[in-house]
C-alpha cells in the first residue's frame, strides 16, 4: 500500500499538475487510507500545495469503479462483433456498466494516440471518405468520415456528422419523417462542417511528413471540395502545390488499385466487426456520443493490436505507418493501468467532442451525462 508514489496533483489548477522529462512530485504528504471490496486498501495523499487530498485510485482507469474489468478483453470483444448485453451477460455486467467500461478505455484510447502522434515519421499519402450508418432509427442516418493512410490503412482521424434522411420514401414515411424534424432537424451543410475537421487533420499529418507535399484522395463528392476551400491554410497549401486533392469516382471497383482502396477496406471491416452497423441488424447505436466511443475503442484495436497482413506480416497497421514499435510497446503495456487526464492530453477537435460528450443524439432532450472527473 505504501509503495505507491503519486506522479503530479491531479488538481488541474495546481502548479504541480504536469508531466514532463525530469520532473518529480515531492509536494504531498500521507492522508491516511480507506478500505474497499475491489481494490483492497487505499492510500491516500495531500497535496502541500493546493490541498487537494486524493488516493492512488484517483490515478487508476477503474476510478470510482465497484467491479475491475479487463480492457483488453472488452476490446477484443467489441471488435469481435459482441454486442453490448452480450458482453455484459460474460462479464457479469449490465449493458450500461459495460458502456461505461468502454467509454473509459475510449479515452485512454485518445490519450495513447495523443502521445505517439508526437513522434511519428509518416510517407505516405491519404485517403478520406464517409461511412454511412445510423443512430437512434433509420429516419437519422449519420456519416462517420475517416481519414486512412493510403498504404498502412492506420486511421488519423474519425468524426461523425449526422444527415436528414434521402432516398426513396412512401408518404407515410415522408409524413413520419416531417414529424420527427419538427422534434430535431440535422445542422445544415454537416457533412462539409464534419469534413473541415478532416482537412485540418491533414495539416498534422502534413507537419510530420518527410516529403514537400501530401496527395488526398477522395470521391467526387462536391461537399468536400468545399470543405478544403473553406479552410484557409488548407487552401494556401492546395494553391503552393503542398495539399493535393484528387478525386476518383465513388462507383469505380472497389478492388486494391483504386486509390480510395483503404476506406473501402475500413468499411468492410466495420460492417463485419462492430454489432451496430452489420446491415439489417437488430442491434444499432442509441446515442451518438457512445456509438463514437465505440468506435474510437475499435480504432484503438485496429491500429495498434490488428496484424497489418495476416499471416505474411506480423506488424501493426501503426508501425506500417512510421510509428515507433519500442514507444507502441511501452505505451500498450502502460494503457490500462493510469488514467488519462484531459487536462494534459493535447486533442483534436473530434477527439475533443467525443471525450466530452459533446455531439448531439437526435431526439435526446439535454445533454449525454459526463462524470466530472472525465472532464478533469
């Protein structure tokens, strides 16, 4: 019990809140100790600075947990096409417990990539597209963008912009969907907003490059020219030659010679991996924060833990990407054991919107429940 050594003050206004090379936590002092079913005995501390106390467990992914979970199997269960009371049937748990569960290993998840993003050394161009599914009914489909490495198919970047219905309906559908937007009507233009985010993305992996200038292919997609147009540095370096945007049609064959082969491919295995977006399924996504966390767990699986080609290479879709394999290691063995702190975590945007919970979920009234110290 008394091995513990607490890293920094998970206070974030204190001074003594960081992480850097060097840098040891001297300013606490033993707060005595309290006892419980799951973790056994607890010590806790002061900080001599700000006087915050807290325990080792403040520091722990399973913080404020009643039952220890092994994330590594939830992951692999997630990405096994488990559906959630499923899951929670083999792990003793209720479907709710089993979100929180992955809501939690999403956000490490974000801070893992945070971190090894910092020293990738990529050569490789990209590749974007949506993934079209739904959340809450049919009448709310939703298009998941993501950005893949062209040669790796390591996803940089995922987000979601939710669509009003399209396609052929009868009148009583139209009837049913006139109703349900008098209750909640998608922001306009969303997927051209949701792909702007994608576009600035593209300057981060641009910045890590080795090479002058960064090809992105996409489909013909007006939505998307407009998107890049409308992001100013993304525009300048389109105009320099630095950005490149080239375009192939959604309907070519899906096969490995077409440039848009990566996201072709992350749609398969979407489709065939996670339970909600298997076609005619009776299991879909309720609430569109948790179906992001879902996924940024699944992407966490794919990138870092799925073998790149079975059985002729053995590596991670990361390392084909220029990620470190000794930093990957270090970071998979250290992923479950401390939590990530948003306050020292450098985030996307969408990655932002899906640790806080910010997305809005059609129909839902108010805003999703975000235990205050996942905001910490």
């Amino acid at each position: 019990m008394t091995a513990f050594i607490p890293p920094f003050c998970p206070r974030p206004g204190c001074e003594h809140h960081r992480e850097a090379p060097g840098f040891r936590y001297h300013a606490y002092k033993p707060w005595g100790a309290y006892a419980t079913k799951a973790f056994g005995p607890v010590p806790r501390f002061r900080c001599t600075a700000c006087g915050k106390t807290f325990s080792s467990q403040t520091f722990s992914v399973d913080y404020y947990a009643k039952r220890v979970v092994d994330y590594e199997d939830l992951a692999g269960r997630l990405s096994s096409c488990e559906c959630l009371r499923a899951m929670g049937r083999s792990l003793g748990l209720s479907s709710d417990s089993v979100s929180n569960r992955i809501a939690r290993a999403a956000r490490q998840a974000f801070a893992v990539e945070s971190r090894l993003s910092r020293t990738r050394v990529l050569a490789e161009n990209l590749a974007a597209d949506g993934f079209e599914t739904f959340c809450v009914s049919q009448y709310h489909p939703n298009n998941i963008h993501l950005l893949v490495g062209s040669d790796s198919q390591f996803v940089y970047a995922a987000n979601l912009a939710t669509l009003r219905r399209k396609g052929r309906m009868t009148e009583g559908q139209k009837r049913k969907r006139w109703r349900l937007e008098r209750l909640f009507r998608p922001p306009p233009r969303a997927v051209e907003r949701a792909f702007g985010q994608i576009a600035a993305e593209c300057l981060r992996v641009l910045a890590d490059e080795p090479r002058a200038s960064l090809t992105l292919w996409t489909d013909e997609k007006a939505d998307y020219r407009r998107a890049l147009a409308a992001e100013p540095c993304v525009a300048f370096l389109a105009k320099e030659g630095r950005l490149v945007h080239r375009t192939v049609s959604s309907r070519a064959a899906r096969t490995r010679a077409n440039p848009l082969f990566p996201v072709n491919y992350l749609d398969r295995e979407l489709r065939k991996d996670l339970h909600e977006h298997v076609r005619e399924t009776v299991c879909f996504g309720r609430n569109i924060n948790r179906q992001m966390e879902r996924l940024a767990l699944y992407i966490f699986a794919h990138n870092y833990r799925k073998r790149y080609r079975i059985p002729n290479d053995r590596r991670s879709h990361a390392e084909v990407a220029g990620y470190d394999p000794r930093r990957i290691a270090v970071e998979l063995k250290l992923v479950w054991k401390r939590r990530a702190f948003l306050s020292l975590t450098e985030t996307t945007p969408s990655m932002r919107d899906s640790w806080l919970r910010l997305r809005e979920t059609p129909l839902k009234k108010g805003k999703d429940y975000l235990p205050r110290y996942a905001a910490a």
